[in-house]
DNA sequence: CAGGATCCCGCTAGATACTG
DNA sequence: CAGTATCTAGCGGGATCCTG
C-alpha cells in the first residue's frame, strides 16, 4: 500500500505544477502586463499617453510627471498609480527621477527595456483591433443560442 | 457655484472611464489571455501541449479531450478547467465536440482564430524568455538597493 | 466521462485620512 | 506635489459533493 492516498498525490502534483509556473517566464510576463494599470503606463510613457477617450496613442515616447500620470489615467486611485510605478521601477520597465525644487518633481520614463516592452503591447494591441469584433460577434451568438 | 462637488466630479471621470477602459480591444484582450488557465489551454491545443515540466513547446495543433487537459494542466480544477474552456468556446476561440459514445466523448480543438491568437502568445512567449532574465536581475538589483 | 451546484476563504483594490 | 498608512468589502478561485 501506498505511503500516500489518491488525494493526496492530486495535491502533489498541483504544488509541483504551481511551482513550475511560477518559474515560467511567459507566466511571469504575462502576469505583469495583464494588470489594469500596467499596461496603461507603459502606453502613456511610450506613446504620449493614450487611452483618453478620443486620443489615439501616435505621440513619441517622453517622461511623464506623477501629477500628469494621474491625470491622464483618470480611473486610478493614488495608491495603486505608486504601486505599481514601483513595482514597474524595480522590474527596471520605467526610471524614477527625482528633482530637488520646490515642492519636489517626479518623473518617469521608459527604459530601453520598458519601450521594447511597450513595442510587444503595440502588437497586442493591434491584435486586438483586428480581432476583438469577431469575438465580440461570436459572444454574442454564443449568447442567443443559449438564451 | 458648481452643482457637482470636486468629489463628484473626481468620481464621474473615474466612471466615464471606467466605462471607456470597458469598451477598450486591447484592454479586453488582455483581460482574456492573462487568465491563468487561459493561456495554458491555448498552450495546450495549440502546441500538443505544453507547460508540463520539462517538455517545451514544438508539436502541432490537435484535439484534445477534457481528460486530457485535466491530466496536463495538472494544477487546475474542475470547476476552472470547465469554466475557462465554456469562455473559450464563447469567444470563437475553440469548439467543444461531443461524441455520442458511451461514455459520451468530448473533444476540444483550436479554431482559426484561436490559432491566430495562439501564434500572438507564441510572440509574447518569446519576448519572455529574451528578457525576463533581465527583469529578474532588476528586480534583485532593486531589492538589495533597498533593504 | 464530463461536468453542475455550493460553500467559503484569502487577497486585493478602493476609499479615506494624513504628511514631508 | 508626491506620496504613505490603514481599514474594509467584494469576488475570484479552490474544495467538496453530486449527476446524466
């Protein structure tokens, strides 16, 4: 008889699994760039900020004041804007620079690494753009056959 | 003076933006292949399944059953595997067979456009292994910086 | 075999208030 | 201006049990 029971290797082999992906550099990256703001970072950094209802992201890549972030992504809470302009920081995505006037400025801006990094969402976004209305038709039929 | 606070004003932007984030192609892509399970499966059937430790990803697109996705994906739950596979197939992205055997015979495979999209994740995937070495080297670089 | 139905818990985003 | 600190509620996901 077994040292463990069924159950018990299921759970096994999940906790081996989950350490697996957690090594896995696709999961990682994707874990990154799926977050809310994330992505809309790196499109106002990269593109002149984007995603305002109306504008479309053509501009040049430039440094953005944290006042400027926050007004651009007006859906953003203070907390989470930090959190994860940090977060981008220490992936070393985006450059924290601090100027003594008074009262203190803060800019961002992309990294090398940041902007070949914006160039892999402009592709999604472009995916997107071509073929998120075919999903948006599919749902929909998916949804009248069910009803 | 006003009929809105400062305080509802704030809150409207955030609402109308919200709103426009909803209706956003790229936002609402992102949203669909993060999901854990999500890029796994497409993984799976697009690549005769992936992500088992050691095993990389170089065979072709093939059908697959629910048992069969069960058993690769082995951190997943029913109820996710289930769930997840349901939105696929909502989507367009793959189609769900049923076979009239007994037991009943259930197959999964890749549409066109899952394909499309798989061939997206592959692109990501390889963006991925180029450089999240380096993301990591940062992040312990940043790390150190701070303790 | 391939799910459906429930219960339940942890985590995290958001609101709010305060500060160098 | 550019944050920090704290509290809380909602919900996504896992566990578990059941079925055509």
């Amino acid at each position: 008889m077994p040292t463990l029971t069924a159950a018990q290797k299921r759970a096994q082999a999940r906790a081996d699994y989950d350490a697996f992906l957690e090594n896995c550099p696709s999961r990682q990256l994707l874990d990154r760039i799926s977050d809310k703001w994330v992505a809309l970072i790196l499109a106002a950094l990269g593109s002149g900020g984007p995603h305002q209802p109306g504008a479309d992201c053509v501009g040049e890549p430039r440094a953005m004041r944290y006042s400027e972030l926050s007004r651009r992504l007006a859906g953003v809470s203070q907390k989470m804007l930090t959190q994860t302009l940090r977060s981008l920081e220490r992936d070393g995505l985006i450059t924290r620079t601090v100027t003594a006037t008074v009262p203190v400025t803060v800019t961002y801006e992309l990294t090398d690494l940041g902007l070949s990094l914006h160039h892999l969402m402009r592709g999604i976004k472009e995916w997107a753009e071509a073929h998120m209305d075919e999903v948006r038709a599919n749902r929909e039929r998916y949804d009248r056959r069910v009803d």
